[in-house]
C-alpha cells in the first residue's frame, strides 16, 4: 500500500481526473447524443472543439514545418538538435487535430469518405486532405527516432538510410502542405460574407491566418523546449530560446501592421470603439497576441532570461488562442444571434485530448533520441562565437 502511494503524486491524480472526465463526455457524445455533450446549435455549430482543437490545434503546430525548413533546405544547421523535436511537436498536434474530428463529426467510421468523395469546390476538401497528407508527411519525418529501436542491425541502417534518401522532399511536401493549410483554414471564414463582424471578416483571411501562425508556432517550441530543460533534464542550447524570440516580435508586428491596414481598407475602423462586447474581446486579442509579447520581448530582463521567453511565449500562444476563438466563435454570435458557451463536456474533451499529447511527448522524450546527448553552454545567452 505504501509502495503505490508513493506513486500518485499530484500530477498523476490531476491526470486521472482529466482522462475520467474525458472519457465520461466520450460517453455522452457518442451514446446520448449532441445536445447531451454540447452547447452547440444549428446557429453555432462551430464552438470550442473547432475554435481550439482545429484552429489553435494546427496554428501552433506551425513551427514544425518553418524550423524543418531552416534546417534541411536553408542549412541553418544550429537548429538541428531541436529539429526532431519540433517536428514531433507538430505532429501530436495534427494527431490531435485528427482525433477531435471524432468527436466533432461524430461518425470516425466515415473517415475515409473525402478519400474516394471529392468534392473540389469545397474548403473542407482541401483541409481535410491537408491534414491526413501533412499528418503522414510528419509521421515519415519523425520516424528516424523509431528506427532507430529496431533491435536488427541490418535492418536498422537500411531503414535510416532509406529515410535519410528521401528526407529533403518530406520536408518540401511537408513546407508546400502546411503552408497551404495554414493559409486555407482562414478561406473557411471568407465565405461567411455578412456573417462574420467586421473586425474578423476579411478577403485577406489566408493571409492572416498564416501571418499569426508562424509566431505562434515558434512559441509553442519555445514553452516547450524550456519545459524540457527545466523539469526532464533535457541539455540544450538555450540560446536558441533567443534566437526564436528575435523572429517572433517582427513577426508580430507585421501581423499587426497588415491587420489594421486591412480593417482600414474595408473602412472597419468605426467599429474599433462601439460599446459592444466583440470591442473588447478584439482588444483583448490585441493586447495579448500583439502588445504584450512585443513591449516583454524587448525588455532586456525577460529576453535574457529563460523564464522570461517561456512567460512571453505563453502570453503569445494565449492571444493566438484569443485571436482563433473571436475568429471562429465571437465573429458569427452577433449574426446568428446566439451565445455559445462550451459545455463542460467539451471543455472535458479538450482538455484530455491537450493531456494526452503532453504526456506522449514527456514520454517519447524520456525514451526516444529526441534531443542529442549533449553538454550544455555554461552560459545560456552566449552568442554562437562566444560558446567556449
């Protein structure tokens, strides 16, 4: 009895109770029905699971694909001990994304419709086959790390060498699939023309969908290269932390600048200052996705601290979370004239599915060669030529 009270700890209780909880509104979405495990209607039938679990779910996956990119076709080889890394990142992300289509369509069993019923003119056309391309694209450019556990010598090499082939077109099929995703999940909204407020419809829609992406996806690698470091014992370059936080702030602001410009050219700049609750939760988005990270990244204490980069991404990735949820929830209430607040079932299946991909990741960290095994700079900040 002693022995396995030892074992149940904090975390792990928090974790049961989110897997029972999650398993129970499994059950109520799958056996009682809809309205049972939802909030949902036919005025809003997109709510939290497509607002998070979609949208935020492949945003923040985005940085899969860009530091892919810099490492095997621009050659910036100091990232490439967290490459692997990055890529498993995105793809537990397009896992999940996958899997909370189960819940949200309801029937998984179809999943092959879209497969062999093509419908071209169709948004969803396009993202469904995005994401089980990319998904297996990012499978194929993770799959070194499972190879290399395979006990048969021979065998072993012929597979990585089989790999090591074909890995600069994985990763240019994985750079043109996520990019197009990126930018076509924003085309879902630019047919809802008089639907969507006017401070979130725009014709530009992909393009803004891709600009807040990247910098997003760059933080989540950030949180968790630093979750990494501090409490698994990972040995890194934490230098890197800086260098990604150099990207995100102009990144961030050119999607501010092109943000408002856009508001400006639809003569959308009137509704900046209504009394009206879409003003607030658009300043809200503002303050946190743009202003925050940009005014804390150039603070010197915060760039030049690890757990500052962590708190500046976190705030990052909480705006992007703003800025997709006012997309695909607050911008369509005032016109179907509901207000959707998620059932806790939904929040329950959320939750697990974000729980589920952590401890796959803890897990693939602890047991994997994710990270090389390497000695950490005795100074976290020192420039590239300043190392030894």
């Amino acid at each position: 009895m002693s022995q396995i009270m030892r074992k149940i700890t904090l975390w792990r209780a928090i974790s049961a109770v989110i897997f029972a909880a999650g398993l129970w509104a499994t059950y109520l979405r799958f056996f009682a029905g809809w309205r049972a495990a939802t909030n949902l209607s036919d005025g809003q039938p997109w709510g939290i699971w497509v607002g998070v679990a979609t949208l935020c779910g492949v945003g923040l996956s985005a940085g899969g694909f860009a530091i892919a990119g810099a490492v095997y076709l621009l050659g910036m080889e100091r990232y490439h001990a967290i490459s692997r890394a990055s890529v498993m990142i995105a793809f537990l992300g397009y896992l999940s994304v996958a899997a909370g289509y189960a819940w949200e369509l309801g029937l998984p069993w179809n999943f092959w419709h879209p497969i062999v019923m093509w419908n071209r003119k169709s948004v969803l056309f396009e993202v469904v086959w995005c994401i089980m391309l990319y998904t297996t694209v990012l499978a194929l450019e993770f799959s070194p790390a499972l190879l290399e556990k395979i006990p048969h010598q021979r065998i072993r090499e012929l597979a990585l060498e089989w790999h090591h082939r074909i890995l600069i077109g994985l990763v240019l099929i994985g750079v043109l699939l996520s990019s197009l995703h990126q930018s076509f999940l924003g085309g879902l909204f630019i047919i809802f023309k008089g639907k969507v407020y006017p401070l979130w419809y725009s014709n530009y829609q992909t393009t803004l969908f891709y600009l807040s992406a990247i910098p997003a996806g760059f933080a989540m690698v950030i949180i968790a290269l630093y979750l990494c470091h501090r409490s698994l014992g990972v040995k890194l370059d934490l230098g890197i932390l800086k260098d990604f936080s150099r990207v995100i702030t102009p990144l961030l602001v050119i999607f501010g600048l092109f943000r408002f410009a856009d508001l400006a050219r639809q003569h959308a700049m009137e509704y900046l200052f209504l009394a009206r609750s879409e003003t607030f939760y658009f300043w809200l988005e503002m303050a946190l996705f743009i202003v925050a990270p940009v005014v804390l990244l150039n603070l010197k204490k915060v760039r030049e601290t690890p757990i500052g980069l962590y708190w500046a991404s976190a705030i990052t990735v909480m705006g992007f979370i703003t800025h997709r949820i006012n997309v695909s929830i607050t911008a369509l209430e005032r016109a179907t004239g509901t207000h959707y607040v998620p059932k806790w079932s939904e929040l329950a299946v959320t939750i697990m599915l974000v729980a589920t991909a952590v401890i796959a990741f803890r897990w693939a960290v602890l047991h994997l060669k994710i990270f090389p095994r390497v000695e950490p700079r005795t100074r976290w900040l020192a420039e590239p030529a300043e190392a030894d």
